[in-house]
C-alpha cells in the first residue's frame, strides 16, 4: 500500500473515531479539541413538578402537534442558544398513560404497532403520565443516524434495534410543561431518564443532549465530520405547536422534501421505473415540477417505490406549468396522484428553480403532500435572532 494509500485510510480510521465520540445521542465530550471551550448540559435535582415555573395542571392531551424548526442558513450567535446535533430519522411524539403507551408520527399517525420493542420500553420506564417529543432513529456503529438503515428497517419490519432519542418533555404527572422554559425542560426530562436508569448511550430510549452557547464551532465540527446538521433551540423559549423561529435548523447539505408526481420508464438494467418526477405546492394550491431524481434508489427501494406508484397512475400529469416558464416534465412520463412525499439532497437550485444533481434519500411518510410549500423548499431564511425574539430576516435563495 503506498503512503497516499495509508494516509487516506488513516483520516477514514480518525473520522470514524471522531465520529463514536460525536454520537448523535450522547454528549459531545471536551476532550474532542475543537471543542474544548463548549459547556455540556448539567442535571437540575430533582423537583416536584408542580413547584417548577409556568408549570399547569393539566389533563395529559390525546392529541399533540410538535413544534417544528425554521430552516437557515448559518447557526445563531450568542448564550441565548442551545444546539442539538440533527438526528436523521422520523420525528416521533411518545404519549404514555401508566401502562398504555402511544407512539404518533408527526402527521398524526398512530405508529405504536409497527414499533412494538419501544412501546414496552416506554411501558417498563413506569411513567405515570408523560408526554416526550424526540426522534426515532436507526444508529450506526459509529453512533450517528442513518437515515437510510432507518428505511430498511421499517420496511422489513425489523424495528427491534431503532431507538427513540428523547429531546423534551411536554406533560409530567398531570402537568402541562409547554409554558415552562426549554432549558429547564430538558434539564427534568434528562432527570427524568436518569431516574429510571437510562444513562449513556444504550439501549432503546436515550436523551439528547446539547450545548450551550457557540453554535458556530459545534456546527463546523459536525459539518467536518460530515453530520447532518444541527438544530438550534432559543433556551429560554416555550413549547409552540407549528413551524417556529425559536428552534431553527441548519444542514451541512441541501436537502428538499417533494412530491412525487409522476416517474418514468425503467431503463436497461433497471427494474420498476427510472426516475421520480417532483414538485411542490405553490399558495395557491398549483403542483408545480421542480425536477427529478434517478439516482441513490437501492434494488429494495426500485422495487418497492414501484409497487406503490402502479395503483396511483392516472392520465393527466397533476403539475401547473409555471407562468413565467421553466423546464417541463417529460411528456413521455406516467403520472401520479401526487400522494407520496421523497426526501432528495441535491448539490442547487438552478437559475430556473430546477434541482441539479440530486439524489434520494427515502420516502417521507410522516409527512402529507399538501405540507410541501414551493417557497419553503425553494428557499432558505438568512435568519438573524435577537435576543428580544425580534426576526430581522432577509430571505435568501
């Protein structure tokens, strides 16, 4: 093997190292060096919930609607901030009434039966009533998630290993805790779980941590070592239903959720079709065509996807041209009804909105097609908080 051999198996080895200590679930530790001067998250003792500020009592609701990040473009400053490492998977409300416990997908979808193994782990945590908001993640063996294993596991039904990374707690003992600050929040659930043994980075439900302050270094550290992104929650903020400027997002890649409107014939040595027309919805309800995606599909995504797409076949493409033009779809495409969602990372935007390079990552089914706003894909917010909560944003594209 010659030196360039060794050197670059070297940086693989150092990256793989780097990342186990980077595990998404677990905190970052301070001997990684370019993070030296990052403050982990500490425990708060252990309180009577009713005693916590902003605290109400509360019937532990039947429903819930999580609260959902804005994307940007670079990570805020200052020590108003807390920063999560982005998970890669399915976002995930845990509802837990003594014994009965209720796992619902972000669109509302009642998924307790397809994750049996993390329904009775919730079960045995002997939660009177609770109600956590976290991810559902499939965990590399370096620690990170992986979007894709996630896919897989679900679709064969192999969901024993996945794990519920917990990042809030919304309802406590017949107390409703969204009116209470995020940073005391997280610090209860992290009690919370400590309580019941789970400490560290094993076993089917874990904690996400998160640091305070200097968003900037954390976010070159994972986007270095080729994470996804982080998420940045404003610390003294309170639980909010719907899209908000007090969590915000920031990828390493681009990425869009679309809808599927249609694919084309399979080619030479392909099997079930050849690639996914997209779009997104305009405000006025137009599906309007934003490109397609041909590569990334695994012979079980060919074959599955394909499976699903037959039934919806219909004869009138559903994407709007666009009034001031732009690339069409390919008129010799079959067309959809626009009800499956794909998740792409793509490398931009052409001068044309149309997606270049992209490549697919895996089916959305936590999210509805109706969600998928043409501005919201297309663009991103240069945003900047102050500390006032003032949004003084400048959109980008």
């Amino acid at each position: 093997m010659s030196s360039t051999d060794d050197s670059g198996a070297e940086r693989r080895g150092e990256v793989i190292r780097r990342r186990s200590r980077l595990a998404t679930v677990q905190p970052l530790p301070l001997q990684i060096e370019r993070l030296r001067r990052l403050r982990p998250s500490f425990d708060l003792p252990a309180a009577d919930v009713g005693s916590i500020p902003n605290a109400r009592r509360a019937e532990l609701p039947e429903s819930f609607a999580p609260q959902l990040a804005t994307r940007v473009d670079a990570p805020p400053d200052g020590e108003g901030w807390l920063h999560e490492i982005k998970l890669d998977g399915y976002r995930l409300l845990a509802r837990v009434n003594r014994n009965e416990v209720r796992l619902v997908s972000r669109n509302g979808r009642d998924w307790t039966a397809r994750l049996p193994a993390l329904e009775k782990a919730l079960a045995r945590l002997g939660f009177e009533r609770a109600l956590l908001d976290g991810e559902l993640v499939a965990l590399q063996s370096d620690g990170t998630s992986s979007f894709r294993l996630l896919q897989e596991a679900l679709a064969a039904r192999r969901t024993r290993g996945l794990v519920f990374a917990a990042f809030d707690l919304l309802h406590l003992d017949g107390y409703d805790l969204t009116g209470v600050e995020l940073v005391t929040r997280k610090r209860l659930l992290k009690s919370l779980l400590a309580s019941r043994g789970i400490i560290g980075n094993r076993g089917p439900v874990r904690y996400v941590h998160h640091f305070e302050g200097k968003g900037a270094e954390l976010f070159e550290e994972v986007r270095r070592l080729d994470l996804e992104g982080i998420v940045s929650k404003r610390r003294s903020s309170r639980y909010s239903s719907g899209r908000s400027t007090d969590w915000l997002k920031l990828k390493c890649v681009q990425q869009a959720e679309l809808v599927v409107g249609g694919f084309t014939d399979a080619f030479e040595g392909r099997t079930g079709f050849g690639s996914l027309l997209l779009g997104a919805y305009t405000g006025h309800g137009e599906l309007r065509y934003l490109g397609s995606v041909a590569t990334g599909f695994t012979a079980q995504h060919l074959r599955r996807i394909g499976q699903l797409l037959r039934p919806l076949e219909i004869e009138r493409s559903p994407f709007v041209p666009a009034a001031t033009g732009g690339a069409a779809p390919p008129s010799h495409a079959h067309w959809v009804r626009p009800v499956l969602v794909v998740d792409v990372e793509f490398s931009e935007w052409s001068a044309d909105g149309m997606l270049r390079r992209s490549v697919f990552r895996g089916l959305r089914e936590d999210r509805e097609p109706a969600e998928i706003e043409l501005e919201s894909q297309r663009r991103l917010r240069a945003t900047v908080l102050s500390f006032d909560g003032r949004d003084v944003s400048q959109p980008s594209v």
